[in-house]
C-alpha cells in the first residue's frame, strides 16, 4: 500500500478539512497496520475508517462517550469489581458483557480496567473484531458487504441501528476512494534484482606484427681484446716451431 497515495488522497477529499495533525494520522496508521495484518477487505477498512471517523469525532483517537453513560442503563456500576461500562475506544464499547468479550480476545482484563480499551492497541482490536463479529449489535461487516455488493447506509446497524447512517456511508466512500488511489490489499511486485557486476575483461594481445622488429644487442665489451691476444699467442707458437 502506497501510504503516501492514500494520504495525498484523504486530504483532497477533504474529510479532515485542509490538514492532518499527527494524532489523526497516528490513530490512523494503527488501523492500517492492523488491517494490513489481519488481510481486511478493502471495503470493510473503508467502513471501519469511517466508523472511527464519525465515532471519536473525527479525532482518530479512543475517547471517552460524552456523559460517561449518565441516564442510561449501562450507565450504573456493576460486576465484580463495580465499575461503569460506558462507552470507551473507538467504538464506544459499552455493557459489561462486552468488556468481557473483549478480554477474553485481547487477553487484557479489561473488566477490572475498563480504561485499558482507551489505550490505541486495545481500542484498534476491539473495532476490528468488534464490527468482523458482530458485538455490538450481532450484525457484522459480512452481513452488508460481499459478492453481492455494498451496503453502506444499512452497515451502520453493526454499531447503531440507522443513526447518521447516510453520512457514514458518504465517509466511507471517500476513504474507500482513497484506499483504492494507494492500491490497498494488492500484492507489490518486487523489484527485478540489480544483475551483478562484471569483471574488467582482459585486453586482448595485439597482434605479432605490431610490436617492433627485435635489433641485435651490441657485443660485450671487450671481446675484439681477447681475439687478439689469441692471434698473438698461435702466432708465437708457430715461430718457435720455427
């Protein structure tokens, strides 16, 4: 995925308006990688993205539901341990029973913590899981998006019945439009290996004819010497027999 792409393309739809601050692209990077790594469908992530967007305000971040839960029967201490299960993350996980759905897939006590699934790990593990299982409402990505095509404005019914429903929809088809500029979930072809480097070739000999005709070395010097007194010495020799 060409995260570059993807970014360039989220800010000319102007879903975040005119700029990116790093906590939005923070909170956003965990859910990429996250998909990346579990091998989401490029239209579940677009919902996903979308969920987050409308869920935390357009911050990117876990929060906090406004109210803590006030006037809501969620919104009362109880289980073991008498804490309130309001809404927290990126998908405002309430109910207890949730909480210990949650821990049991994340392996974090998170009915003794309940503030743990504000932590951006946590909270990214819990939206996925969340809406692929159906939690929260037991209606799951699947149920709206397959072979079949898209359902939008109905996917809204895994977090939240038909609530700004048609909105969501319109988030996420500009995140799907950018996920698609940045060639999401489509396998990288590797770069062709550099071919190795060749050794120098040896230059060829030139040929016979061109290197220049060999001269005679002088003779040592002292050789007409010795000659002589050779000629000198048979020449005694003979005049003594004389």
């Amino acid at each position: 995925m060409d995260r570059a792409a993807f970014y360039a393309a989220v800010r000319a739809s102007r879903l975040f308006g005119s700029s990116l601050s790093q906590r939005q692209v923070d909170g956003i990077e965990y859910i990429l990688d996250a998909a990346e790594h579990r091998g989401t469908p490029l239209q579940f992530l677009a919902y996903i993205l979308a969920t987050a967007w409308h869920e935390t305000a357009r911050t990117m971040q876990p929060i906090e539901e406004y109210g803590h839960g006030r006037g809501r029967q969620y919104g009362r201490p109880v289980g073991p341990y008498g804490k309130i299960y309001y809404g927290r993350g990126f998908v405002q996980l309430t109910w207890l029973s949730n909480y210990e759905k949650a821990s049991a897939e994340l392996g974090v006590d998170l009915v003794r913590f309940p503030e743990k699934a504000l932590e951006l790990g946590n909270a990214t593990l819990i939206l996925f899981a969340g809406m692929e299982h159906g939690w929260f409402t037991a209606r799951k990505l699947a149920d709206y998006i397959g072979p079949n095509g898209f359902d939008s404005p109905n996917a809204r019914r895994i977090i939240n019945g038909i609530d700004q429903a048609e909105k969501i929809a319109g988030y996420a088809r500009g995140f799907e439009a950018a996920l698609r500029q940045a060639n999401y979930g489509q396998v990288q072809q590797p770069s062709p290996a550099p071919e190795p480097a060749r050794a120098p070739e040896t230059p060829a000999a030139p040929p016979l004819d061109t290197f220049p005709p060999l001269t005679p070395a002088p003779a040592a010097a002292g050789t007409a010497g010795v000659l002589a007194m050779l000629i000198s010495l048979i020449a005694s020799l003979f005049g003594r027999k004389a």
